[in-house]
C-alpha cells in the first residue's frame, strides 16, 4: 500500500465514530444515561478497542436472571434455590430467614454508608456459614430445583453468552449468593461455557457433613477484582481493561475494582424494585441504567456494535493491502 492510500486509512479509522442515538435498544424510554457524551466516548473507546481487550463482568441473582417474569413466577435466587431443597432442616430454614429479616433491609438501606454497611453483611454471611454447619446434604437437590429455573434467565441470555463465547472474551460472575446453585442454573441454561468464571459462595464438607462456605466470603461489598489477585485467571483477565460491568444493586457498579487506572468502563445497572426513590442514586453510579428490563438487548448490542467495526476494519485493511 502506498503512503497516500495509508494516510487515507489513517485518517477514516481515526474519523469513526458511533452515537448512541444509533444503537437501538439504548434510544427506549426505559433506558436512563445521565451523561450522553461521556457515554459515548467510552462507547467508541471499547470499539476501537476491539473485543481483544474486553471483558464482561457481572452479578448473577436478578442481574443475569430476571427481576420479573411475564407470567408472574417468582424467580428464586441462588440462596432461594438452596432453602428450597427438602432435605434441609427445618430449623436452618427458619434461621436464615430470620437472618434475611433482620439483614436484608440494611443491606438496601439508601441511606446507610457502604462502610457500615460492609460491617452487618460480614455478620450476616458469617452467621449463614455458622448455620450450615452438622448436617449431610446432597448437591444433587440443588440440580433438582435449579433445573426449574432455567428459563429464569434474561431473554437473549443465551444469544449473549454464546456470542462472548465465539468471540473469545472471558465473563466473570460475581455473586453474593450460593455458588453451587449459580453453576446449576447456568449449566441447565446451557450457558456454563469454558470461558465462564464463577466466584461467589461455594459449600464446603467436612467427613461428609456441611461445614459452612469455602474462603473468601464474598458479600455485597467485596465483590471486585480485587479478590482474584495471584489467582490463574486474573493473570488471564487483568490486562483486559475495556469491561462491560452488569448488577442489580448499588454494590455492583464496584465490580470491575481492581483492574488497571487507565480501563474504559461502560456499567449497565438493571433497576425494578422503588424506581422513582433509587432512579437517581442509580444514575450516580452506572452508566447506563435500565428501568424493568428484562432483556440483555443492551449488553449484546453493545458487542454487536464492537464486532461490526472489527470486521470492518478487516475489510478495509484487507482492501488497502490487495
């Protein structure tokens, strides 16, 4: 290629730039971005990037699974699937809700500070461990009640899922919740792909009887990329610094802590429970915030937006240099 003809690419890769405006599922009235132009440049920082420096990281209770469903079937969470299993004792049952009682509501307090609110979630997952502690228990249940859930997932889950997949970038899911029931419902989804990763509360055994969660604790809180410092995957993920983050709650939009200053973080926030009370808070702390949308419409147009420059610029180059 001669020099004129690579300035000419130069200079028309250079120029490229997508609005949101032109990324559909961002235009609905359900979605909410409180900073357009910010939104954009990160936007066009993740496509340049290409899907090489990308990865996905999210949380899994009503983030990768629904909030609502159309027909009204409530979708259990992680823990919510393990309490549903026959075999456990009455008494663990009772307890923890008890716990989720007391501790639930601090947990969603708008107006407590993450700092005092760490402190209560420690108490809380501490006394959980404490609970399953004595009794036999086989993981097999968990298969039999999260198989009914597998449809629970966000409609386009497996569509997103398959096409991270194809494109090779690693997903991390963060959960506060019950590890062993995360794996079950996504491998009944048949989404527990080789380039998932799943960190969260796993259940550990003792001479064949429960012994509460494996280390770390993972709560609300410390769900970041912190934890997985020395780990294999993290020497896998590290350098991938353009990341799409995903949750639920507030705590979510802390996930992607820990990789490198210079990332380029687009966080989409799915909101549904006391919007008109949590809407601004929401729009504080996640780039993109989704009201009652059950969808994954938005993070799969956001790789689609990302793989239509790549082969672009494939065909370009490969013109340029015929």
């Amino acid at each position: 290629m001669d020099t004129h003809l690579k300035m000419q690419f130069q200079k028309q890769t250079n120029e490229f730039f997508v609005r949101l405006e032109e990324v559909k599922p961002l235009c609905g009235a359900n979605c909410k971005i409180k900073d357009v132009d910010r939104v954009e440049q990160i936007l066009n920082a993740l496509i340049k990037g290409g899907t090489q420096r990308l990865q996905l990281v999210s949380d899994f209770d009503y983030t990768i699974t629904k909030q609502r469903t159309a027909d009204g079937t409530p979708v259990l969470s992680s823990f919510g699937i393990f309490n549903s299993c026959k075999s456990l004792p009455k008494g663990y049952v009772e307890e923890t809700e008890k716990l989720y009682q007391k501790y639930r509501p601090i947990e969603v307090d708008p107006h407590l500070p993450i700092q005092e609110k760490i402190k209560y979630m420690v108490e809380w997952w501490t006394k959980s461990g404490e609970l399953l502690v004595g009794f036999p228990f086989d993981e097999n249940e968990i298969d039999d009640v999260a198989v009914k859930y597998k449809d629970s997932l966000r409609d386009q889950s497996n569509v997103l899922f398959h096409t991270l997949y194809r494109l090779n970038i690693p997903v991390l899911i963060f959960s506060a919740g019950l590890g062993n029931s995360v794996i079950s419902v996504l491998k009944h989804a048949k989404v527990l792909l080789p380039n998932v990763k799943v960190i969260s509360n796993f259940l550990r055994y003792r001479n064949c009887l429960l012994d509460g969660f494996q280390e770390p604790m993972i709560h609300t809180f410390n769900k970041n990329e912190t934890v997985l410092e020395g780990s294999d995957y993290y020497d896998l993920v590290h350098e991938r610094d353009h990341i799409i983050v995903m949750g639920d709650s507030i705590g979510d939009a802390d996930m992607a802590r820990g990789v490198p200053a210079s990332s380029n973080l687009i966080k989409i926030g799915f909101l549904f429970d006391h919007v008109e009370q949590n809407l601004e808070r929401y729009m504080d702390v996640f780039d993109i915030v989704l009201i009652d949308d059950q969808t994954m419409n938005v993070p799969l147009a956001l790789l689609s937006a990302i793989e239509a420059q790549e082969k672009k610029n494939l065909e370009t180059s490969f013109q340029f240099n015929s």
